[in-house]
C-alpha cells in the first residue's frame, strides 16, 4: 500500500518545481541618439523640449524620452604612431590639455590606444594621466592597423556604464594595412553598443587634402549653452556635418564610421588646426540633445532613424540608425 502524498508535500514539490524552471528574460534595447540641432540661420538651437522632436523607428513613431543634463564622456583615443605620421606626433603629444579641457571635462575620463604594426593600450580608463600618455607617444614601423585599435578602443568603452556618452576619437589617417578585424565588423560593433566615432584625420601621402578651419570666436568658457556664445555662426560646422553625412557610403574608414554612428570626420596638418577641431567636436559632444526610446518592435536587424523637429527650417544632424541584436 503505498503512502499518502500530503497537500502539504504536493504544494512544496510545486514551489520548488517553479523555483527551478528557469525565467526566459528578452533583453530590451535602450536607444540613446545624441542630435544637433541647427536653426535655418546655420546657429545652434537651445531650450526645445521632448515635445519638440518626434522620433521613427524604421518608420514607425516611438516614445522619447530628453535627457536634459548632459552625460559624463567616457572617450577612448585611437592615435597612429606610425612612420606615416612622425612628423605631426609632436602636435598630438600637445594637445592633451585641449582634450582635457574640451573634451573630457571634469566629469570625464580618457583613455588612449596608440597603433602601428602593434595595437596597445597606453593609458587605460581607471589609471595614468592622459597628458602624460600622450607626451609619451612617439611614431615608429610602417603598417597601421586603424581597425585592430578601433576594435580595442571599443572593447574599452563597452566596460564603461551605458550611462556614459561613450566616444571613440581617431587620430590619424583615414587608412588601414595589417589589421585582422574587418571594417564591417568595427562599425556594427560601435552601432550595437550607441559608440560615436569621431576621426581627427591627416593628410596621406598621394591624396587630395580637405583642410577645415574653424573661427572660433564663438567659443568661450563663459558661455550660455555647451561652451559657446548665444547665436554663434557655426555654418562651417553645418558643411562639415553635411559632407560627413553624404560620404556614408564612401571608401575610406573614418567617413563610413563617422556617418554610421553620428560623429564628425575633421582634418588637419597644424598644430592650430588641431585644438580648433578637437574645440569643433566638443561643441558636439555639449550641445547635442540626448534622445532616448525603447523601441516598439523588437526585430532583429538593423534600423533606420528619422528624427524630425517642430522648427521651420531646422536642420538636425544624428546617427542614421543601429543594429538590433536577436
């Protein structure tokens, strides 16, 4: 005869049954869409609200959320130091104080990964000084792996909190020889994980040279919003943000990550240029009006971005769209 099971018994082996079937958890992607908002006279728009944008998600209208204080900057720089560039290292080693000032900020850190034929992390985010680790640069060997520093770079940021707008900042030219990682790879990387790749770029040898000099008359520590003077004229930037955008689909690697991810593609070859550029960036990086949704379809794949602005005749510059992971 067997043994009476108790109610007791059948209910404990119940709790225990459900405490052991394990929880089916869909990951809900949070996307984050720094945008610039320019007014049809080429000046920086402040004060709109979240009910001044409206946001499509491969067409489809989401609810944004505006973040109205700016994030911390969490920014790895990927510098070159090969052959190709020793003359314009020397610049690069002075110009630690601009990104300290204009980049970073007292609420950011840095952290910088030099590349040639090697691929090294010369000061990680938690530890050194970033002035002194670009004094210390120097250039030597002749491949440039740009790709290989652009994955380790973003390996770096993505340890960093999502709560952090996270930068990937080249220096260097917008080429690429010895590297394992693929180009393809680099940019859906840097699109699933809300990276903006911005590329301070320099002349090659044999190519055609863009050079953007900014007036920065506009700029001032004393300012009204992100660092820069009420109704300062930033047409050059509009151009640059312009060019940037239609060169997407473009050859080199700086312009394909640039225009995937929202960021800015800037050259150089003085010493005065450069600290102009890294001030044009930082205007960016703090005046961008930070969106946010979680989308309303959760199909895997890459989707487009349209924001659209209550302002006749504003111009908005964000990043074109990402990748959804299954």
């Amino acid at each position: 005869m067997r043994p009476a099971i108790s109610v007791l018994t059948l209910g404990l082996a119940a709790l225990i049954g459900a405490q052991q079937t394990p929880t089916i958890r869909v990951p809900v992607r949070l996307v984050t869409l720094p945008t610039l908002v320019f007014s049809k006279e080429s000046r920086i728009l402040p004060g709109l609200q979240m009910a001044d944008f409206r946001v499509l998600d491969n067409g489809r209208p989401q609810t944004v959320t505006l973040n109205t204080s700016a994030p911390p900057v969490s920014i790895a720089l990927a510098i070159q130091v090969n052959q190709d560039v020793r003359q314009y290292v020397p610049f690069i080693a002075k110009a630690g104080s601009a990104v300290d000032a204009l980049l970073v900020g007292e609420s950011g850190e840095a952290a910088v990964v030099t590349y040639g034929s090697e691929v090294t992390v010369a000061k990680p985010f938690d530890a050194g000084d970033l002035q002194t680790a670009l004094r210390t640069i120097s250039a030597n060997g002749s491949p440039a792996r740009t790709i290989d520093a652009g994955m380790r770079a973003l390996t770096l940021l993505t340890r960093r909190p999502s709560s952090r707008a996270r930068v990937l900042l080249f220096i260097g030219q917008s080429m690429d020889s010895g590297s394992e990682s693929t180009l393809a790879s680099l940019r859906e990387a840097a699109e699933k994980e809300s990276v903006a790749v911005y590329a301070l770029a320099l002349p090659e040898f044999g190519k055609a040279f863009v050079s953007d000099t900014f007036s920065l008359q506009g700029l001032s520590s004393g300012a009204d919003r992100g660092g820069f003077k009420a109704g300062a004229d930033f047409g050059k930037l509009i151009s640059v943000l312009n060019r940037n955008t239609n060169a997407a689909t473009g050859a080199d690697p700086f312009s394909i990550l640039t225009a995937a991810t929202g960021g800015t593609q800037l050259h150089f070859r003085k010493q005065r240029q450069l600290e102009d550029a890294i001030a044009a960036i930082g205007v960016q990086l703090r005046s961008a009006y930070l969106l946010s949704y979680y989308p309303n379809s959760q199909e895997a794949g890459y989707h487009t971005v349209k924001i659209e602005v209550d302002v006749p005749g504003a111009k908005v510059y964000s990043r074109p769209g990402y990748w959804l992971s299954d």
